[in-house]
C-alpha cells in the first residue's frame, strides 16, 4: 500500500506505517510492519 495516506497516517512503503498526529478508528492490517508514532496520536 505504498503512497495510500489519509489524515494524520501515510504508508511509506509496504510494511511501514507512519502516524502524525493521527486520530481517528483503528487501521487494519495484516502480516509484519513497522509501526511509527510522532506528535500526539489518538485511536478509538
């Protein structure tokens, strides 16, 4: 899912998912990733 991004979160290539301040629902996915928080993030 490289290049998919919506408010506060961005995959930056296949198994890398970056939050920026992100609040929201849950993101679902399957299988290994690398998971990065920055700023404040808020999941419900």
């Amino acid at each position: 899912m490289p290049g998919v991004s919506g408010p506060g979160w961005a995959w930056t290539d296949a198994d890398h998912l970056v939050f920026h301040g992100y609040t929201g629902e849950v993101i679902g996915a399957d299988g290994d990733m690398v998971l990065t928080f920055t700023g404040q993030n808020s999941v419900k």
